[in-house]
C-alpha cells in the first residue's frame, strides 16, 4: 500500500513522488521557532488588548445614537471623532495585529525555516501598534485627514508605511530562504500581501500630497474607495484566507481539500478584488464606466468566495461534530461563515437597484461589522486563543472562561448584527418614500437601544478573551498535552496520490508566479480604478454657484467641519432620485473640496444643497444645542468650539451649493424627469379662456371646443370626485372626511395651486403621480394612467379662479326634467328625523364649503364669500327663484353635477340613500310655501309631512 503522509497543514504527501523529490520527514527537522514566536505572542498580546479597549469605542458611540449627550460634550468625545478612533482601533489594531500575529506564526511552520530576521520581526508589533495609538490620539484630537478608513495623519501613513515594507522584508525573506521546496498557497496569499497592500495603502492615502493626503473631489473618492475596499479585500482577506487554510487542517487533521481551488481563489482577489471599491459611490457623480467596472468586479468578487468557501466546506467534511465542544474551531468556523456572507451581501449591494435603495443607512454599517467583527474579528480572536498557548507552550488559562467568552461575542454580535440590518431596513423605508432623515429618526430608536445593549455584551466577551490570553501569559500552566508545535507528525490519510496538475503546481509555482501573475492582475485592476480616473475625470469646476473658490472663514469651517467627523452622519451628494434636496450633484461641483466629504450615511441630513436653507442664527445654535431647534436630532452639541470656529463653520455650511435664496415659491424643485412634463391639455384651455368672460361668464367659442371641454372637465371631476373628495373636500380646501384621520393635513388646493412654481404643469403633475412624502397624499401614478392624472390636474385647476364654464345652467336644468319625466323618481326614504339628521351631517361635510350652512351659495369657498374662489355662484337653495320645479332635477345635479362647473357628481361618492338624506336636509332650505306646496308630500314619514307647518 502506498504511504501517504500529512504535511504542516494537512495536505497529502506521496512516496509516489520520486525520492529527490520526496519530502523529508518532519521528525527530521524540528526547528526552533523561539526566537521568531517572540514578535508572536507581542501581535497577540497588543490584539486582545486593542480588542477590548476599542470595542468599547464603539459600544460608546452606539449609545450616542439614542443618548447623544452621552459622557458629555468635549470635542473629543463627540461621535465624528470617537467613530474613526473606534474603526482604527478595531482595524489596525484589534484585527490587523491577530492576523499579522498569525502570519508571523504560519510563514516559517510552512517553510520550514527561522523566521527571517527575528529582531527586526519583533520591531514591527512595536511600530505598528505604537502608529495605531499615536493615530487614534491625533484624531481624538482633531487631527484626521477627514478620508473614511483613510483618517490618520500624514506622519503616522509615513509610519504605516515603513512598518509595511520591513513585514515585507521579513514576510518575503522567510519564503526566499525556505527549506521547503513546495510553496504552500498560504504562502502565496502572504506573499501577495506584503507586495500589494504597501502599494494600496501608498496610493490610497494619497502619500505624495503631505499637506492634505488627498486629491480633489471626486478624484480623491475615487482613490478613497480604491483604499477603503481594498484594505479589506487585499489586506484582511489576504491575510485572514491563508491563516483559515492553515488553522481548520491543523485543528481537525485532515488536509485541504483542493490545492487548485485555493489558486483560483488567490489568482481572482488579486483581480476582482482590486476594482470593487467604486460600488460605494455608484450614486455619487463619478464616470458611468467607473460604475460598470464596480459593479461587474463586485458581482465577479463571488468567484474567490465561493471557491474558498467551496474548499473549506468540503475540508470540514466529516469534522464539523469537532467544532461543537471545540471553542477556537467555533471562533474561527463562525468567522469563516461570517466572511462568506458578508462577501455574498457585498455582491448584492452592488446591484445598482439595491444599491439605491440601501445605500447610506445603517445597513452599510452592519455590513462592515459583519465583515470586519464577525468576520476577521472573531478569527484573530480564535486564533489568538489557539497560538499563544502554542508558542506559550501552555494550556489556556481557563477553558471555561474560553466557552463563556465565545458565547457572549456571539451572542452580542448576533443581535448587535441584526439590529443594524433592521435599522438600516426601516431607514431605507422612509428614505424611499421621501421621509427626511431627521423625521425618521424617532423610528429608529427602539432597534438603536437593542445594538447597544447587544454591542455591549460583545465588549464583555472581549474583555474575557483578553482577559484569557494575558492571564495565559502571567501564569502558564501545565505544557499542552498536544504534540510538538513545531511540526505534525505523519499521519496516514488516504492511498489516492495526487493529480498531476496538482504535484507539479505545489512544486514549481514559486515567488516570481505570485509576483508577476498576481501583480497582473492587480497592477491592471489599480490602473484602471485609479489611473484612469486621474486621466480622464474632468478637471474644472462646474459651472453656477455650487462650486467656489472658499474664503478664508470658510476655509476655516471646512477644517472644523472635516476634524469632527461631520462627514460621518451627513453626506454632500444629491442623487437624482433625492427630492426635494436640489439639482442632482455634477462631478465639477467638488473641483475645490479638499478631501472629499461626499460621506457615506445619512444619519443627519444630506448638506449638499443646505446653503441659504436656514437662517444663519439657526444653524449657529443649533451647532451650540442641536435639540434646541431640532427636537429629534441625535448631533452632539458643539458648544465647545470657539466664536470664531463656529462663525466658520456657519459660513461653510451656508456655502454648500451656493447660499440659494431663490424662493421658487417656497416649493422644492421638481425631479428631472418630470421637470420637462406639460399639461396636454393646456392649448385647450387657453382656447377657452380666450373664449370666455369672467365678469358676465359667457363662452363665444367654438361649440366643438366647447364639447371637448366639457368631456375633459366632467371626466377629471369623476376622477377627482372618486379619488380625491375624502381628504381635499369638494370645494378642493383640504377639508375631505379622510382629512381627520392624518397628521399632515392635505393640501387646500386654492392656496397649494395659485403658489405653485413657474412650472405649475410639471410640478402639479409630480406631486400627483408620486404622492407627497410623510402625507396621506398617494403615489397616484401606481394606479393611474398619465392621461387620467392630466385630467384630474386639468379640472383641480378650477380652483384657482373658479371654472370655465362653457354650458348655460339651463342645460342642467332641461337633464333634470328630462330624468323626472322618464323616471318619474321619488324620494328613497321615509323622511324620518333621523335621516334629516343624517342628511345634516353630511351636507355640512360635503357641501357647505360651497353652498354655505344656509344653503344660501355663501360658503367660505364661494366667490361670493371674501377670499373664496368657486365660480359660477354655487346654488342658493332657499330657492328664491323657484329653482328647482321637480324632484328629479335635484336627483339629477346632485348625482351627475352640473357641467363645467364644481358642481361634483355626488354619485361618484355617495349612496342613493345619502344622497336622498342630503336633498331631504337641502329641502328643508326652501320658503315654507315652496317646501310644503313640493317637497311635503312626497314623503311618508310625519316629521318630512310636517317639517315647515
């Protein structure tokens, strides 16, 4: 039978290999890795610390999102600068120094050789954490560069920097002077790290512009994002992939699964991965082919998951009963998971669609966590508390802590997760029903308090690893129980000897395969994400108010406003589909913003076009007690600043888009697709209004005119009648039935209408089609036609000056007798006191506002009544001129109206038996004489008989 053997990280080795080419066996060279675990255990010791001093940032600033008074209000204890802190803690601090840990473990184990240049290993922990502390300070102390995942200063990237290339050196020189012939692929992934991540984070951070680390406008989002992704896809993808390679075989002893699906993988990150980082601005104004490139690239991003999802999965074959009672496989299992659905979420936020609606809020938030936390946070933990007791050469110091702390994180995370989600899901709700920020802020309290709550049991489980892994280092126990970490011994798997592809692949691919093939792909992707834009991005600002050179008081502002973090809640970017925000933001619009401050949630609102929208006194105070001005505001209060500092800040704000003081008639701007909409009916109309006389309302026109007008009112006032009576009323004032049940009370068409904007068809026509936004008013374009909406549009103009009536009220009036005559109709009811009653309500809910309380055509919107506007006269029914000779013509006008005129057709909205109570109640308006001589005797009931007697 052919021996197999497993090698350091499980993968099968063959005597089927000719002998110079077979592997030694491990017995033969144990090496001493004493010397090199020192930089070790200093990474892991720095990540659990980092771990819960910084988790508890971020458990700060989730109370501030219900309690923003929270601790106080001293500059450095604000949200804008505890977030950044908090971010750069956790990423370079609590999870970069466990997977930088890891690689300083793994790299030599799969070489079989020293760490290369031990001291200067033991350096870097040094360096870096000392650059993350001395970051987080200057930040805490204003010093940011205002960049999201790209805030810490200038000298601290000088530092960064050079800590990244000595990793390298060490990282790189280890795999150089291995005594392993094969290449292990997480070497290939670390290699690739230390080669690509200097270059990201050079040009990320923009390190040739010392004074600012940032271009301009959109260019500079553009190379931001470039940053801000990859320091997740190429920094701890590619540092967390290879520790997950070798930690799950090492743990349940069993070999990977697939040696080219872990090529695959490495080969597409090195591409996908480089070009995603523009699906973060696809609603920001850069280039459409920008776009494109992100979204494919984001879609593409699946390919390197799923085949390291794939190998994984089929590794664990067989072994997942292990992960149950094994609380390091859980940690590292559940980051495993975590990093495959947050890759999966990734992919679908990249879909332009969902992108639009989710953008902004706090499920971008819970998607980061989910990918940095529960992804490669719960990993550096697992893996923290699998290594240090290997280098340590000692058991944990307590396992049962170990167990609590695992379900706590998970627990907490779980909820803190999930409540994210669900906030960001309500936001985007109202959001896109055009709901402002602020007013939605009151909803998100509730599931705000449970991330808190949750975010605080994750510090716990935090502070127990920490607790765990330092007590680890203070009293180690007894020596583990375990073989010799410094090799696995043999261990028969399986008799089936590799492919072909697969013994050469593990023996020839070497350093210069990573570098040139891996650097392809990434040099191309980086070319094309960041070249191209510096080459092709327009260079000029755009034209109009919005993009301005800043005076010195405003340059001042924007310091301010970038030191504390403004950009975190507020963005400076109108969407096209963000009513009632202003024109759609142009790339020439941020020619002079210096970083950009585009922003990427909206926890506040959006300041794109805020300039000139507030009185200058307003936003001073609220800056001094936001809630003073803005009940429902979670801002922190920035009273701390001094005179001058606010004086500049105001001036900032006030210059964002340029101070608009048009009054547009105190109505926002209409979206760009219907801005160019007119009504088509509106030729006609003006052929009517030069036909008629207002003052003796007569109409000379065509009667084919006449006609056309007549369909096109009666069937608007159907329209309005059927859709629109019960919250505008008849008389179009806003006062329908409906209108007590909402808390926005519906427009009064008179006085919405004679204030419309210039364009009066485009924006009567929005506001109909699409509803109005935190009101009753619905989105009638979802169930009307076009053509139906002009109509309404059409008829709701009569409110303005009365209607154009091109038909005598004789007409009516011969309808009427003509319907009595063929009918020969009698009143439906008995004429009881109650349906009198009845009648009553609902005529002084319907009619009155025309007709008046007296019935007398005097209601407060007749044009007979000071400030009214329904013209012709409505009817007087006292019927001082014998107006109504049968019964049937009062069936008629009240169920089918009286054409072109706002007279509606009560059939439209009423029963038979309401409207016979109304004419009962109307009735009793008339003279006694004309009453009882009438109306009288066509009822049975004693109390119509005797009503006027």
């Amino acid at each position: 039978m052919t021996e197999i053997k497993e090698d350091i990280i499980g993968e099968k080795l063959s005597d089927n290999y000719p002998q110079s080419e077979r592997y030694q066996k491990f017995e033969d060279r144990i090496i001493d890795h004493k010397e090199g675990d020192r930089s070790v255990k200093l990474w892991f010791l720095f990540s659990v610390l980092w771990f819960a001093f910084f988790t508890t940032f971020g458990f700060v600033l989730a109370i501030k999102f219900f309690f923003p008074t929270f601790l106080g209000d001293a500059s450095w204890l604000t949200f804008g600068v505890i977030r950044p802190a908090h971010v750069n803690g956790v990423l370079f601090g609590f999870v970069s120094s466990g997977l930088l840990g890891a690689m300083f473990y793994i790299v030599p184990r799969l070489t079989a050789v020293k760490l290369y240049k031990p001291r200067l290993a033991y350096l870097t922990p040094i360096l870096w954490n000392a650059s993350v502390l001395i970051g987080v300070i200057l930040i805490l102390l204003g010093g940011s560069q205002g960049r999201e995942y790209a805030e810490l200063p200038w000298a601290i990237d000088v530092a960064v920097e050079f800590t990244l290339i000595l990793m390298a050196i060490v990282v790189i020189g280890t795999i150089v002077h291995r005594t392993e012939k094969k290449l292990y692929v997480s070497a290939w992934y670390y290699a690739g790290t230390m080669i690509w991540f200097p270059i990201v984070y050079f040009i990320g951070n923009v390190m040739w512009h010392p004074a600012t680390g940032a271009l301009n406008g959109i260019q500079d989002a553009m190379f931001n994002w470039y940053y801000g992704h990859n320091v997740l896809g190429l920094w701890f993808t590619t540092l967390g992939i290879p520790a997950v390679y070798y930690a799950i075989p090492r743990i349940i002893k069993r070999p990977l699964y697939s040696h080219l699906l872990s090529l695959i993988s490495f080969f597409s990150i090195a591409f996908f991965y480089t070009g995603v980082g523009a699906h973060h601005l696809l609603q920001a104004p850069i280039p459409e082919w920008a776009k494109t490139i992100a979204v494919v690239m984001t879609i593409l991003m699946l390919v390197p998951v799923l085949a390291f999802a794939t190998n994984i999965i089929l590794t664990m074959r067989g072994s997942w009963k292990k992960v149950i009672n094994n609380p390091v496989l859980l940690f590292i299992i559940f980051g495993f998971i975590n990093y495959v659905l947050t890759s999966i979420q990734g992919s679908m936020q990249g879909v332009p669609f969902l992108n639009d609606y989710l953008h902004f809020s706090q499920w971008t938030v819970g998607h980061a966590h989910l990918a940095l936390l529960g992804g490669f946070g719960f990993l550096a933990a697992g893996l923290a508390l699998w290594i240090v007791p290997e280098v340590l050469e000692s058991q944990i110091y307590s396992r049962t802590l170990m167990n609590v702390s695992w379900w706590t994180v998970f627990t907490g995370f779980f909820f803190f997760f999930w409540a994210m989600l669900v906030t960001g899901i309500v936001a985007n709700a109202n959001w896109w029903v055009h709901i402002n920020v602020v007013e939605t802020l009151p909803a998100l309290r509730i599931p705000y308090i449970i991330r808190a709550i949750a975010g605080g049991v994750v510090v716990v489980g935090a502070y127990m690893v920490a607790i765990n892994v330092v007590m680890t280092f203070i009293k180690r126990s007894a020596p583990l129980p375990s073989e010799s970490n410094n090799y696995v011994r043999p261990q028969a798997i399986t008799t089936l000897p590799h492919s072909q592809f697969s013994k050469k692949s593990q023996r020839t691919m070497n350093l210069p395969i990573i570098f040139f093939g891996g650097m392809g792909g990434f040099v191309i992707m980086t070319f094309m994400v960041v070249g191209m834009p510096s080459m092709f991005t327009p260079a000029a600002p755009s034209n109009g108010p919005v993009a301005h050179v800043l005076t010195p008081e405003q340059q001042l502002g924007e310091k301010v406003y970038k030191a504390n973090g403004c950009f975190y809640c507020h963005s400076q970017f109108t969407r096209e589909f963000d009513w009632a925000m202003g024109e759609a933001s142009q790339p020439g619009d941020f020619y002079y913003s210096n970083p950009n401050l585009l922003g990427t949630e909206r926890t506040g609102p959006n300041l794109a076009k805020i300039g000139g929208k507030r009185p200058t006194v307003w936003l001073s105070d609220h800056y001094i007690d936001p809630r003073a001005v803005s009940p429902s505001s979670i801002m922190p209060s920035f009273a701390f600043l001094s005179d001058q500092e606010r004086n500049g800040l105001v001036s900032y704000i006030q210059t964002l888009g340029g101070e608009d003081l048009e009054l547009n008639s105190s109505q926002p701007l209409v979206p760009l697709e219907y801005r160019s909409q007119e009504n088509p009916y509106r030729p006609l109309m003006l052929r009517i209004v030069k036909s008629f006389d207002s003052n003796t309302e007569e109409y000379t026109g065509s009667e084919a005119d006449a006609k056309q007008w007549q369909a096109l009112v009666d069937e608007g006032k159907t329209l309005y009648t059927q859709k629109c009576v019960s919250c505008h009323g008849g008389a179009g004032n806003g006062q329908g039935p409906y209108g007590r049940e909402t808390v926005a009370h519906p427009a009064n068409l008179h006085e919405r209408i004679s204030n419309f904007p210039a364009s009066s068809d485009a924006y009567q026509n929005w506001r109909v089609h699409e509803g109005v936004p935190g009101t009753a008013m619905p989105p009638w374009g979802w169930s009307l036609s076009d053509d139906a909406i002009w109509k309404i549009n059409t008829y709701e103009m009569s409110f303005v000056n009365g209607s154009l009536r091109t038909f005598s009220g004789v007409a009516s009036d011969n309808e009427g007798d003509k319907f009595n005559d063929q009918t020969n109709i009698k009143p439906s009811i008995a004429g009881t006191k109650e349906q009198f009653a009845q009648g009553e309500k609902l005529f002084n809910m319907y009619c009155a506002a025309c007709h008046g309380n007296d019935g007398k055509g005097n209601g407060p919107a007749s044009i007979r009544s000071d400030g009214g506007y329904i013209m012709p006269v409505p009817a007087n029914f006292t019927e001082s001129g014998n107006d109504f000779t049968n019964y049937g013509r009062y069936v008629w006008k009240v169920k089918e109206g009286v054409e072109t005129t706002n007279m509606p057709p009560w059939k439209a909205a009423l029963s038979d038996d309401e409207i016979s109570e109304v004419i009962f109640y109307i009735q009793g308006f008339s003279t006694q004489d004309n009453y009882n001589n009438k109306w009288a005797h066509l009822y049975t009931d004693e109390f119509a008989q005797n009503l006027k007697r």
